[in-house]
C-alpha cells in the first residue's frame, strides 16, 4: 500500500512516462526516464536501479543488530525530536546520503538524509515499490520497508511550518513546494506501523558514540562510523582524561609524601609543624577520596539511571505488543 494518496504526491514528473497501463503492469518504462533526483539512474536499468535503491534506502548493519539497539536508543519509532527542537537541544543538522547514518547523533551533531525525491513520487511507489508486477526482484520488500521507515521519520522531524522552513533551508526538502502540500502528503505516514519498516526503524535517534562502542560486540568492527580521520583529533579527545587522572595521582603521591617526610619533623625539633603536615595530608588525602567517590557514584547512578530507562521501554513495548 502506498502511504500517500495520488493527489497528495509531491512529484507528478513520472506520470507523464508512466501511462496508465504501464504503472498497473509494471513492464514497460521509457529508455530515457531517469530516477528523480538521480539524473545518472536510468529506470531502464532494472538490476542498476535496483542496486543503488538497495544502496540509498536499506540499512542492512542496523537491521540485524536491530534487537539490541535498545542498549544504545530508546525503544520506540518516535522518539525522534522535531527539527527546531534539535536547536534546543544545541544540535547541528548535518546532511548525509547514507540511511546507514539517518538520525545518529553525537555531542552536538545529528545527522539526517535528505527525503528521495523519488518517494514523493506516487507513480515511482505504484510501478516499482508496492506493485506486484514490478521489475525489481524479491529484494523488492526490504526496499518498501526502508522507504516507509524513512518517509515515516519525517513526520516525526517535520511538526511546525518551523521544522517544514528549517528542513527546506537545510537541503532535506525540495524547495518548490510548500507547508500545506506536505503536510497533506505526510499525514498518512503516522498510519505506518513498526511491522511495515525496517527492524531500524523501529528506533528513532540512535546515539553514535554507543553505536561505535557496541560494534566490536554485535558487528565485530572496531566502529561503526570513523568520523575523526586526523590523529591529532582522535587523541586530543583523551588528554583532558589523562590530565585528570595525572592530577589525581599527582595529589595522591604529594599527601603521601608529607605524610613520610612529617615523621622526621616529628622526631626533630619541629614536632608542632612535623604534626600540621601529617593532620593536612590526611585531611588532603580524605578529600581526595571522596573527590573521586562523588564523582565515580554519579558516574554509576547515571548508567544505572540509563539502563532502568532502557529496560522499562523496552518491557513497556513488549507489553504493547500484547
């Protein structure tokens, strides 16, 4: 089933060059149709076209660790925040063609696909995606999957005329067509369940640091996404722990230290000093340990805060289901 009605479609170049009886047969295109948005793409093509369209929608990685991204995003298709609330939130929007990537975020990036032209076309969806007949072979359902899982993220992230106006700006829509068209071409998308998409996206936004920390367990790659390509980079995101672990150490050795040499001043004719540094390195030593105490407990109470979170959406899906 297409997700949108024919009079609700946002490109209508491909009625012209699919007749009638060709979107209802799905066997004869035009030599020169060209995919929209892909000028390079020939419709003719039908294992190339069926390649790329594998390429551009599918997130084959994500589909098959699909059951533990819970342990890395909430459990739920709509947890996706609208674009002007990614603002809020101090994110930039970063456009990226690969579906791979679509709603990862890290620190103050989040990384979006621009929507296909070719899936606001509803002559594209009639002779290629949902038809019977199509040309495409049995990977034919995979491909209508990531399509309705990705159209379906956009009416999570396009709520306001706000969002509609951002997502133009940022290149993620075409700019031709406006606020009320799409609206009235994505209202069905809210229709579309989790047993139509793609295992991805039953997700909404993944976080990319975890994504990367949990692929030399589930993908067995050292990361996921590599996005620091220069050394320098990657190792400057390690001194600022370094140099706290130093400091410690450093203050840790220090009271020690005054600690050894008051024995000698306490035996000496400097008792009352030989006593002030014994009483202040203990006292710099207590403190030091309840330094690093508070600051390891709040480490533990916010995993532990996570992983409650996680497990209760996750139960709490399971109970939906039922």
């Amino acid at each position: 089933m297409i997700p949108f009605d024919k009079q609700h479609q946002l490109l209508d170049d491909l009625d012209i060059g699919f007749p009638q009886a060709s979107m209802e047969s799905g066997t004869t295109t035009s030599d020169d149709a060209r995919l929209p948005g892909y000028p390079t793409r020939q419709l003719s093509d039908t294992q190339g076209l069926e390649d790329f369209l594998l390429w551009d929608l599918t997130t084959p990685e994500l589909d098959s660790i699909a059951p533990r991204l819970w342990m890395m995003s909430t459990y739920s298709s709509g947890n996706i925040n609208p674009l002007h609330y990614q603002k809020v939130k101090a994110r930039e929007v970063v456009i990226c063609e690969y579906s791979r990537l679509h709603l990862t975020w890290k620190h103050s990036q989040i990384f979006i696909k621009p929507l296909p032209k070719y899936l606001l076309s509803h002559a594209f969806w009639g002779s290629f995606l949902v038809s019977t007949s199509s040309p495409l072979s049995e990977r034919r359902e995979k491909l209508v999957q990531a399509a309705k899982g990705l159209l379906r993220t956009y009416y999570y992230l396009i709520k306001y005329e706000s969002d509609f106006d951002m997502a133009q700006s940022a290149g993620l829509l075409p700019r031709n067509i406006s606020w009320e068209d799409f609206s009235r071409f994505i209202s069905q998308a809210q229709f579309i369940r989790d047993w139509e998409v793609s295992p991805r996206y039953h997700y909404g936004e993944i976080r990319l640091t975890r994504l990367n920390f949990y692929a030399k367990f589930f993908l067995n790659r050292w990361r996921y996404e590599w996005g620091r390509p220069q050394y320098s980079t990657y190792f400057n995101r390690f001194y600022g722990h370094v140099l706290f672990v130093f400091a410690i150490l450093s203050l840790l050795l220090g009271s020690l230290q005054v600690e050894l040499a008051a024995e000698s001043l306490i035996k000496a004719k400097w008792s009352v000093m030989g006593y002030i540094a014994r009483y202040f390195s203990a006292i710099c030593l207590v403190v030091l340990f309840l330094f690093s105490l508070f600051f390891t407990s709040m480490l533990v109470v916010m995993i532990a805060h996570e992983w409650i979170y996680a497990i209760r959406a996750v139960r709490q899906k399971e109970r939906n289901k039922v």
